[in-house]
C-alpha cells in the first residue's frame, strides 16, 4: 500500500510495523509530529508526552529494559537534556529494542542552535543511521530495531528539518507483533557501579568493532558508479540534493549507516574517482573520514559550514553560480516577523513589563520568546528552554552587590511547560539560595509554541484522556515561596499591580502567575467551568472617536491595523477574539473601543 | 522533467491544505512526488512556503533559487518576498490581497504599492481577486481552493480528477463547495 507521508509519519508507521509498543517524547520542531503520530496506533502503541526529554528518554529505557520496542524523539537541542540517560544505557544497553531519534536544524528554522548531533553517536559510543527520504524514514526505523537487539544498543536516529517535513511516497507495510520479551533481573548488565561499568566499557569498545564489520557490509551504505571524473559522498537529504545538481554525471557513495562508518567501503570509493565531493549539513562529519583515510577532498573549503546545503548552494559553491534568477531590488518586500497572536495571553504582561524602567528580563524559550523585539522590546536575554530562573538567579545575586543605577531586578519570565520542563528547578534553587528574583510564569494551560501539545497543566493526556491539572501555584508555594500571586493577565490593571507588589518587596523573591487559555487550546472541563467567559466577544473601534493616537497599537495585537491616510485605527474582525487588552488602552477621556458580545 | 510548484502565503491562509490536495493528486496520476514545507512559525503570522514538485522520479524535496516552474501568492506581498525563487521563464499566479505585517500595522512603513505591475512587467502574471471570489461563494475560506484550480489550470493539471480527489480528502459537508471553488479558479486562468 502507497502512501504519502512526512519523514515524521514514517517513522510513526516505522515504528508501528515493526512492533514498537512504548513511546515517549517532548515536543520540539521538527520532530513534533512523530509522537503525535504514534499516538494515532491506539491499542498497539502507548505514546505519552514527557515533562522533558531527559525523563521521556528515561521512560523508553525503563520500558526497553523490561523487554519492549520503544522509540523517543526530540529535536537536537533535546538530546542536550536527555544525554545523561543516554551515555550510560549505551553501556548497559536494552533488552527490547531501542531507538533515539534527533530531529537536527540545519538552517535553524526554529531553533536557537545549529548543533550537529551526529557527533554524539561517536561521543556515547551508540550506532548511528540517516535517512534521506520518507521511505528510508520508515524502513529505517526496522533495521535500527534489529541492530539495537543484535547488538545490545540503544541506536541514533538521525533526522533532519527536510527528513522530517518533507512527504514522498512510500511503500507501507503490516504490523510484526515481536511481543515483550521475558524480562529477567540482570545486574551485571543493568547496573553500572564502577566495578562492572569497568567492564561493560569494554564490551562497549567490542561492540563498536563487531558495528564496524556491519558498517561495510549493511546495503545502507552502498555506491553508485555512473563516473570516474566526480565521486559524492553524502549521507540524509544532501544524498537528494546532490543527485539534483550532479544527477548521473556523478558516482555516488550513499550513507545511511553512519557510525561507525565503512572506512572499507569509502577507501574503495575514493580510489575509483578523481574528485571526491563530501556533502554534508553542519559539522565535517563524513569529512575528516575521509581525510583520516588519506584522501583529498572538496568539503569545508568548498561548501559553507552552515545552513543547509539545498541544490542552489551546492550549484553556487560548485559552478560559482545558481540557477538564472528574476532580479529585483527588495524595496517591495516588508519583514513579516512571527508576532503574539491576537487574543494571546502573554501579550498583557509584556505590555505592562514594557513601561518599567531598571528591570531586566531574563527570557526563556516559547511563544513569549518573540517578546524582545517591537513593539514590546522587553526580553534582554534567553539561552535553552528552563534558563530563565537559572540565569535570572545569578544575575540577580550579581546585581545585589551593586549600587545604585547599576543595581537592577531581574524578572524570570517562562511558560507552564517550560516550567515543568527544567524551569522548576530553577525556582527550588532561587527558593533555595534565597534570591529576590522575580519569576514571573505565563501559564497559558498548553505548550503554545509547539502546535499546542498537552502537558501536566492542560487537563488531557497524549492518549487524549482526562488528567488532573497539577497546579503550578501549589508546587511554587511547596518549593516555600511566600509572596505568591495569581492574575488574569487580560486585566492590565491587575497586571500592573502584581508587578509593582513583586519590584516593591526587595527582600525576598515573588512568584507571579498569569492564567489564561491560549486561543487555539481545546478547552477542559475545567477551562470551560473556569473560564466561562473566554473568547466570546469582540473588540469595536468607533471610528468616530478614534484620535488616531496609537496607544492600542503598543499592545502589538495583529488584529489592530493603522490607516496612516485616514489616521485612525481598526480592528479585523476574523481575527478578533475579544481579549479585551486594547480597550484598556484607549486613553480613558477617548473611549473609543468597546466590547460587543456575540 | 521535473516540474517545481511554489506556494507562498502567510500562515493561517491554507497553503498547507492546497499543497496537499496538490500532491494526493499527482501521486493518484501516477507522478513521483515530493513536498516541503516549513510551517514552525505558521500559527503567528509568519511568511510560510509549500514546495511541491513532481515528474518520473524526483531528488531534491526542496526547489532551489531559480527553479519554480510557478510562484502562486496567496498575498502580494509574499509572491515579492520569494520571487527570486522563480525560474525567469516561469510565471506567477498572485492573490490580489494585503495582509499587514507588523512593521506595517504599527504605521513604521506603508504597504508597498504596484506590486502587481511590477511582477507582470517581469513574468507572465496572472492576478485573482480570490477574496471577493470566495465571498461570492459563500465562504471566504475557499480562497485556498480557488488558487489551487488556478494554479493546476496554468500548469495543465486540470485533466486531473479532482473532483474525487476533493470528496476524498476534504469533508463532506464541504467538498461541493470546495469543487465549485476549484471550478471557478481554473476560470480564471
Ligand atoms: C530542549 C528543548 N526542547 C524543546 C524545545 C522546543 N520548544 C520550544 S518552545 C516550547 C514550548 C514552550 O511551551 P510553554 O512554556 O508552555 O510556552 P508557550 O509556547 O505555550 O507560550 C518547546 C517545546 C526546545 N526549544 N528546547
């Protein structure tokens, strides 16, 4: 059966084919839509939404250990969190089959780093596959299986932004139930004290030889011979890209088992073409082989080191040149920058935070990640998702033995799953270390950023069952932070108030929490019962007494818009959900915005 | 030969559904195909792009700069944005429709005007009031559909059955609509 499916849903239906019977993740582009689409094999698969990666890598291993198939996913910044767990079970190894999938960004499409996490294959000492197109997605996902049990090893997974989103074609197949295999306490395996980790260390070393004779004889790796004049090596999409410049005028050595890597097979190669061309996103991965084997090579020094190498790059780098293009001068073209979406719950503290002079704000990484730019320009600095209390506390400590103008408070600002996420351990340390930071936690019951994944706040589980809210307030006052305050972040003036009783108390450190559902949240039970109001009017703007000021426009809601020519400002109606922030900006002597429920 | 299709828009606008219905049909005739898209940003009005591209067999899933046999805007201003990513010989399909960005709707710039003439001073350009069109309709969300009927006409995909392709990959309740749509696209071209 052909289907046309995304890298993503390949792996997904991968995984489902060959048994896979637990899985779990924390979203991240672009790898997002794989646990999403083992969620679909209701009855065969368990997929469940971790609080982080490192504990959804821990739930898989636990899983792997006691006999099942598993899979995990992350985007690459993602396999940063759940390193930990993974450099250790690459001793101890599975019993089920396990396998770790990094979804990489070359290009930073929506990531904050270019990291190439190929390297961690060689780093934890775990093999490593790359497919290239949605078919070698799905099939892939096999093969790792058999080679994660065979081998005792968790294997890498490594995909890319084009792997992931890209749909081909692809040949599906039926479901092998491989069952859980009889779990069997094993200490010599499953626990790594010194003495016996001393010895999985060399089993470990054993197994990368054993990888090694697999590496030259697995069809994953294996050339194509169309010329002696030009060789390509390339593994995942650059395999595509490069056929598409270089087409049958080139002979390829195609990579799809990527460590340990056929040194035989790439001697063998090499020397059967004159120029060797080594195509590969990010680092010099596949290229200091190459180099290491004593072969001159077109890599680095020809191709750029970042971004990604689609066919214009390639052509640009190899002919000097891209394909003919239209000219034009760029003066008609206007930034388009990802803004707060209307009605968006964040939007009324940025507002407020925006007009308070000697605070700095230390960000985080979510929808509120867009809050440093127009109109706002609130956030100083942001770093990985859950660095808001870490780097706001000891900015904080540092500010403290300053004086005067120099002397500043620092507001944490983060989001209900990134508070889950590594944030809280943040905040057990300000509670801890005794800090006077402001944390300040934007909790919009979803993880927004993502495409609105459930978590622990959100009432619904992955499997789309009923699950109790845990309380962000509770777990703050548990951690033993006194000045608690929960707001509606929609009333400014509540806003404002929580901000100023926070900067006022100089001594101890406060918590402020906003609750208000995301927009395009399903609603809860709970969120119906709690917030009964919600999205139901709308927001008018009397033409006639509009002064044309601008004063809403500051709250940088994309369903405002400014007619320089008439100097008055109006409201999109599709787009208006009735938050209500602008009326509360209109200079009270004006009036002229008011809500019309529906 | 493999031909290259762009979809330009503004996330929210449906490019990801057309994309779609675009590439189930070419797979029901028989093509290989192969789409990209990158959507991280699309729920907040970012600029989004679908790349579909199709032939006997097809390498790359992305189109390179100068390789789109046709660029379909569903906003003017993004048909501008990523025009250097039409082959010279190509042609485009705009949507005769604004949507601010930010820097626009804060008054710090004006929304370029003449796009319209200065894309048709440079390719064949075909410009559709798909907005007014799709109210006409009755529904002003079929501006999606009504750029696909004129995109598959320009690229002579018309042939295809599209009318079973809709029924099967939209709902019920809304395939007519969305055929008619589809119908009154191709009409236009
Ligand atoms: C380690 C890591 N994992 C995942 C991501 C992807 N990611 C970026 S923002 C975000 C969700 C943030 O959700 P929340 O804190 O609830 O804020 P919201 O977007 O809803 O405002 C995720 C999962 C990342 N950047 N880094």
């Amino acid at each position: 059966m052909k289907k046309l499916l995304t890298g993503d849903e390949a792996v997904a239906r991968g995984a489902w084919e060959a048994g896979v019977k637990y899985a779990s993740a924390y979203p991240g582009t672009p790898s997002t839509e794989i646990l999403e689409n083992l969620a679909l094999y209701k009855g065969d698969i368990l997929a469940e939404w971790a609080t982080n990666e490192k504990v959804a890598m821990e739930a898989v291993i636990g899983a792997s250990m006691v006999g099942a198939r598993t899979i995990c996913s992350q985007k690459h910044v993602g396999l940063n969190v759940a390193a930990d767990p993974m450099f250790t079970f690459a001793y101890t190894g599975p019993l089920g089959g396990m396998v770790i999938v990094t979804a990489d960004e070359p290009g930073q499409h929506s990531s904050q780093n270019e990291q190439d996490n190929r390297n961690y294959a060689r780093h934890a000492k775990i093999p490593m596959v790359e497919p290239s197109t949605a078919q070698e997605s799905k099939d892939m996902v096999k093969v790792a299986m058999e080679i994660s049990e065979e081998y005792n090893t968790p294997v890498l997974f490594r995909m890319t932004t084009r792997v992931c989103h890209s749909k081909g074609i692809v040949e599906c197949g039926e479901r092998t139930e491989v069952g859980v295999k009889p779990y069997v306490k094993d200490i010599k395996k499953n626990i790594p004290v010194p003495a016996m980790s001393r010895v999985q260390r060399v089993q470990v070393e054993a197994r990368t030889e054993k990888l090694k004779v697999y590496s030259e004889n697995t069809p994953l790796n294996f050339a194509e011979m169309n010329s002696d004049e030009i060789g390509v090596i390339a593994s995942g999409v650059c395999f595509n890209y490069a056929k598409e410049v270089f087409g049958d005028s080139a002979s390829y050595l195609k990579l799809g088992f990527t460590y340990p890597m056929p040194t035989g097979k790439i001697k063998e190669f090499c020397s059967k073409v004159k120029k060797v061309y080594v195509i590969e996103e990010n680092d010099p991965w596949i290229e200091e082989q190459v180099r290491l084997l004593g072969f001159e090579c077109f890599g680095k020094n020809l191709f750029p080191f970042n971004g990604e190498m689609t066919p214009d790059v390639i052509r640009k780098s190899v002919y000097g040149k891209p394909c003919d293009t239209i000219e034009t001068d760029g003066s008609k073209v206007v930034d388009r920058p990802p803004t707060l979406c209307a009605g968006c719950p964040h939007r009324g503290f940025f507002y407020e935070i925006g007009k308070k002079k000697n605070v700095v704000i230390a960000g985080d990484i979510g929808c509120y990640a867009l809050a440093f730019t127009e109109p706002y320009n609130a956030t100083d600095w942001s770093n990985c998702m859950g660095s808001s209390t870490g780097t706001g506390h000891g900015a904080q400590q540092v500010f403290n033995m300053l004086e005067g103008d120099a002397k500043k408070r620092v507001v944490a600002v983060h989001g209900d799953s990134t508070f889950f996420h590594t944030a809280m351990n943040g905040l057990v340390n300000i509670a801890y270390n005794r800090s006077n930071t402001i944390t300040v936690i934007l909790d919009n019951r979803i993880t927004g950023m993502t495409g609105h994944q459930e978590n622990p706040v959100s009432g619904y589980t992955l499997q789309g069952l009923e699950t109790p809210e845990i309380e962000i307030a509770g777990v703050v006052k548990a951690m033993g932070f006194k000045n608690v305050m929960q707001v509606d972040p929609n009333d400014l003036t509540a806003m404002k108030y929580a901000i100023d009783w926070a900067l006022a108390n100089e001594a101890e450190p406060s918590v402020i929490i906003t609750r208000w559902p995301c927009v395009l949240k399903k609603f809860s039970a709970q969120d119906k019962a709690e917030f009964p109001e919600a999205f139901k009017s709308k927001s008018v703007i009397d033409q006639d007494k509009c002064i044309g000021c601008k004063s809403c426009i500051k709250t940088g809601c994309p369903a405002l818009s400014y007619d320089a020519a008439a100097k008055k400002v109006s409201i999109i109606r599709d787009q208006c959900v009735g938050c209500g922030v602008c009326i509360q900006t209109c200079p009270p002597k004006i009036q002229a915005i008011s809500k019309e429920t529906k | 030969m493999t031909k290259s299709i762009m979809l330009v828009g503004v996330g929210g606008q449906g490019t990801i559904l057309a994309a779609k219905l675009l590439t189930v049909a070419l797979m029901d005739a028989g093509y290989d195909v192969k789409m990209s898209e990158i959507h991280g940003m699309s729920q907040r009005g970012g600029s989004v792009s679908s790349q579909v591209r199709y032939g006997k067999e097809v390498h790359s899933p992305v189109i390179e700069e100068g390789g789109a046999d046709i660029l379909v805007a569903f906003e003017k201003m993004e048909a501008m944005r990523w025009l250097n990513y039409l082959n010279p010989k190509g042609k485009v399909v705009v949507n005769n429709w604004e949507i601010k960005s930010m820097p626009i709707v804060t008054g710090k710039v004006d929304y370029p005007a003449g796009i319209i003439e200065e894309l048709g001073a440079k390719v064949p350009t075909t410009s559709i009031d798909a907005a007014k069109l799709a109210t006409e309709l009755g529904n002003s969300k079929v501006m999606n559909v009504i750029l696909l009927g004129a995109t598959v006409k320009s690229m002579g995909l018309d042939t295809l059955d599209w009318e079973r392709i809709i029924k099967e990959n939209v709902k019920p309740a809304l395939a007519e609509l969305n055929i008619k749509a589809l119908k009154l696209g191709m009409a236009q071209v």
